[in-house]
C-alpha cells in the first residue's frame, strides 16, 4: 500500500453522521478535509480513535441545565475490523491496539480509507479497554494515553497495514504530537541506535506537517513531566529527549508582549510540563494557523516560530441543501468537480435563489414546530447560532440589553432565534450559556419566539446552515481561530452577521456578503458591551430593515455570500493549498 503518501492525524473525524466521533468544528473540518481529498484524489490515509461512547448525547434538564449520557452507537454496522494488531507499552504495560476502517469515496470514486484505532481488545486490562471510549473525556491520565494510542499506536498500525510509503504526516492540532517521538524511534533504529541524532531530527521535521487551530489556553494540551515519565517509564529515549523537544523556556513567554487583544496563554509553560503544541511546533518542517488573523496571533503566542495560514474551509457538496442542489446542477455544471465555479451563482434568477432557500426554510421552521413545539413562522426573520457552548463564544450576547431587543423585535420587524450546541462535560460557563438561553426563551416568549435544539450533529448543523435566514456568530477576538459553520451557511445563500473575527474578517464584505458586528479598526474596544451596541445597531438599521423592505436587496447579498465566500472557503481550495505550501515541496 505505498501509493499512499499523505497521513492525516486527528483525535476526532467526522466521517459520517451515525458515528459520534466527532466533537464540533475541528472533527468536521477532518471529515471536510478527507472528502475534498477523495474528491481531489490526493493519497492520503487517516488516523483517528473510535470512540465507541462518543462525545457524549445532550439532554436539556427542565431545569435547562445540560445532562450527558454516552453516545451509543454499533460498530460493525459502519466499520470492517483490519486484521493486523499492534501493541504498544504505557506505565510498562503491553496495550494491544487493533484498527477499524472506513472508506470515504469522492466524487470521481477514489476512496480515502479511515483507521479508527480501538483498544478494547479482550487481555487488556479493564481501564486500557476504556481508553478508546471517550472522546476528550476522563482526567490527565485518561488524556494523555490516549494521545499516546493516537500518534504513536498511529504510526505503528500504519506500518502493520502496509503503509510504508508515507512522506508527510499532518497533526491536526497537538493531539497527535507524539507520533513525531515514534517518527524519530524508527528513524534511530534504522541507524542501529537506541539515541536520537541531529540528523535524526531533520529528518523527521520534513516529513511532519502541524495545523494549529486556538488561541485558548485550554486547547494547547500540556501534561506534567512525572507523567509523561510514568507512561514512559520503560522509554529512557523519550525521556531524555523531553527538555529539548517539548518544553519552551517559560521566560519566552513571560517576556514576549502580545499586541493588544491578542491572547497569552498564561499558564503556557510553567514548571515542568510537556506541551503538546511546542513538541509538534519543534519537529514539523510546517506548520500553519487557520485564518489569516489566526496566523498573526500565533506567532505572537509562539514567537520564533514560523507559522504560516492556510484558512479552513467546508466540503461544499456535504453541506450544500438539497434545493440549492438541484439549483447549482441545473446553472452551474461542474460544481462539485470545481468549487470556485460557484462565483457564477451571480447569474442564477434571484426568484429561484429565493424559492430554493424558502423550501430549506420550511423544513426547518417544521421540524423546530415538531421538536420543541416552538410555534415559529416561516416568514419571520430567523437568526440561526449554532456553536460550542463555552464562555469565548458569546451565544447569549444578544441578550445583553432585553429592552432594546424587544424594541428592535417590535419596532423595526419581529425576530426568531435557533440556538443549538454543546457545552463541553466539565465547562459549567458553557452550561450557564445554555440555561441563560432558555431563561430568555420564557422571558421573552410573548415578543420573540427562541428555541434551543439538542444534540447538535452533522444532520442538524445542515438543516440550520441552509434553512435560517441569516448566520449569527458572536466570539470574543480574537479567540476564534476561523470557525466554519458561517461558510456552511454562505453554500446556501445563508449571509452571515458576525464578529469580525477569524475567517469572517477574510469574508466579510459590508452589505455584500453579510454584516459585521463591531468595525475592524475597534478591535481594542471589543468588549461585551461595545459589541452588543455594534449588534443591536446593525440588526436594527441594516438587517432587519433589508430582510423587510428590500427584498431584492436581501437576495442579492445572498447571491454574493454564495458567489464570493461558497466559492471560496472551501475544503478543495483549502486541500489545494496545503498540497502546494506543504505536503509535495
């Protein structure tokens, strides 16, 4: 199996919707990337963890407070199990690891396979069975092993199978580092050492690729040295290369100073940790940011690194509706195929933009009738936000001022919001959001209609994307590396009003594309409060007033969001440019 040159790693992909492997935006854009691969016929193979309880399944209490249950879902109904097994030794133990596959087919047939790596394996013990359970869940611990399985179980079951063809290997962020440390293993066995060497090092820096996606302190992974130890105990080798490979000094962060707004992880580096994103920053010939802006903010995080920026983008044909569909195969031939031909949606009658969008619509506002027993009306405007629930992303911003919210909804054209998402297990701001969410649902019931939908998954993130009638995103700069949800929501003629933050500052064309909330050059003032104001201003006196006055107007920003960022923020443009900038130099 040379012919596969390419290994994408990553602790979540979203494959399919029935399999919960996936978390919320950096698994999708895994599943997003894979399929434009496929579609592109990259060679490239995938490494990710099975997961068999998921992330987890939602359930909003009648309190409004979020419950979690394990997500339950049968393997081998998806899933064919590969027969090489390999093990690999944690705390000195012998853990046996086996590898489940999945095949992705693109759009001419050529097929990506998925190995999701599974550890319960009867002669493990009953806590390295778990191992591959839970999707970020468990203690440091539980963590760490499984990033263990991930990036070094990885490389080893690649090797089993056949794959000994591969010239790059892509983190998808830090969760994956640690297969640079079995990279550099064969490197000085092939030598006949049992040390690494300098020559080892460069070696493998040109086969590693890294993608960092935060700037949040919580999502660079960093773990104590006497762990990292105690799970290596039997790997004097990697113990001795700690202090060189994974650990920054801390002055270098004490000392550097961030440009205003920007975001230092305060706790970065303190005493003795290993840090996941510095070890793969260390051993990867390239490494990138997720937005133009995202690449200016890690390198002020991470200075004296290079870190370039190829901006995410989504796999047009998974999450484009059914209606626009039919509409782009009968205008635009090719679509699939080539994605930037999509800047022709310019010429398609904007009745028939509009027809398509009010079925997508009318299937939405039905199933939130039917599900939450919500009473919306398919000709309000409907503001759509669906996101991680956590504290930096804002969901309940437009509830800053309620009086000046019913007003607007009153005065200048009533509003419906759709709210869904998931609060990480252990994130009590995020729950907060959720409640707080529901408490306006009541609060506000007899002037503006709110549902919150549980279990937002792949098959709801469509439904919302295509059928709102404008994309809300409300994060605090600049901590939102690019999101994609807003560019799912342009391949349906969907305009997004957000933050200027992330890909959206990319996006972003006043009046054209969508709304910004909060201008560019006031991002030293962007506070809650300064940015409810910028919002409830701009609903007011632009978006609603287009929605209801200006039909026209409305439908040919739609035009442009499909046109200008459809066309653009995608997975094949995105997949070109890491082919180009960083797999085939």
């Amino acid at each position: 199996m040379n012919d596969r040159s390419i290994a994408y790693f990553s602790m979540e992909i979203a494959v399919e919707d029935g399999i919960p492997t996936y978390s919320g935006g950096l698994g999708v854009l895994a599943g997003d990337t894979l399929r434009s691969a496929a579609d592109l016929k990259i060679p490239m193979v995938a490494i990710s963890l099975l997961h068999r309880k998921g992330y987890f399944f939602q359930k909003i209490d009648h309190n409004g407070w979020q419950t979690e249950q394990p997500a339950e879902w049968v393997v081998n109904d998806f899933l064919s199990e590969e027969e090489p097994e390999i093990s690999i030794s944690i705390e000195n133990r012998k853990v046996r690891i086996r590898a489940w596959r999945y095949e992705i087919t693109g759009v001419g047939g050529y097929k990506i396979p998925v190995y999701l790596l599974d550890s319960d394996l009867a002669g493990n013990s009953e806590w390295d069975r778990s191992l591959t359970h839970f999707l970020y869940g468990g203690d440091e611990k539980y963590r760490f092993c499984q990033e263990v399985i991930l990036g070094i179980g990885g490389v080893r079951i690649l090797r089993a199978i056949g794959y000994n063809g591969i010239k790059r290997f892509h983190m998808n962020e830090g969760h994956a580092a640690l297969l640079a440390l079995e990279l550099l293993d064969e490197e000085a066995g092939k030598a006949g050492r049992n040390f690494v060497s300098e020559s080892d090092i460069k070696t493998v820096k040109n086969k590693c690729v890294f993608t960092t996606h935060t700037p949040v302190p919580a999502g660079h992974d960093q773990f104590p040295f006497e762990l990292f130890s105690t799970i290596f105990q039997d790997r004097q080798d990697f113990i001795d290369m700690r202090d060189c490979l994974c650990v920054e000094l801390a002055n270098n962060m004490s000392e550097h100073k961030a440009e205003p707004g920007h975001i230092i992880p305060s706790n970065h580096v303190q005493g003795k940790t290993i840090n996941m994103t510095y070890l793969a920053l260390n051993l990867s010939h390239y490494v990138n940011g997720v937005a133009k802006k995202h690449g200016e903010v890690s390198r002020s995080i991470f200075p004296g690194h290079v870190i370039d920026a190829i901006t995410n983008g989504v796999h047009a044909a998974t999450w484009v509706s059914w209606p626009f569909r039919d509409l782009y195969n009968r205008y635009i031939a090719g679509w699939c195929q080539d994605n930037f031909s999509l800047r022709y949606a310019l010429g398609i009658p904007p009745n028939e933009i509009w027809g398509a969008h009010m079925k997508v619509k009318k299937e939405l506002i039905s199933y939130v009738n039917r599900e939450a027993n919500a009473g919306m009306d398919k000709d309000v405007l409907t503001l759509c936000f669906a996101r991680r629930m956590t504290a930096y992303k804002r969901a309940d911003l437009i509830f800053s001022d309620i009086e000046r919210l019913k007003n607007i909804s009153k005065n200048a054209g009533s509003l419906q919001l759709i709210f869904a998402g998931k609060a990480h297990p252990k994130d009590q701001e995020g729950k907060q959001i959720i409640r707080r969410i529901l408490d306006m649902k009541e609060l506000l019931k007899a002037e503006i209609r709110i549902s919150y939908l549980p279990n937002y998954d792949m098959r709801l993130a469509k439904m919302l994307v295509s059928g709102g009638d404008v994309w809300m995103n409300t994060p605090q700069p600049p901590m939102e590396a690019s999101g994609t949800s807003g560019m799912k929501a342009a391949l349906n003629g969907v305009p997004s009003f957000s933050i200027l933050d992330g890909w959206w500052i990319e996006g972003c064309i006043e009046g054209v594309t969508g709304w910004s909330i909060e201008e560019e050059g006031k991002r030293e003032t962007a506070n809650m409060e300064n940015n409810a104001l910028s919002l409830y201003e701009k609903l007011e006196h632009s978006v609603i007033p287009a929605f209801y006055n200006n039909r026209d107007r409305f439908i040919e920003i739609m035009r442009h969001a499909i046109a200008l960022n459809g066309s653009f923020f995608n997975t094949q443009r995105m997949l070109q440019q890491y082919v180009t900038n960083a797999y085939f130099l």
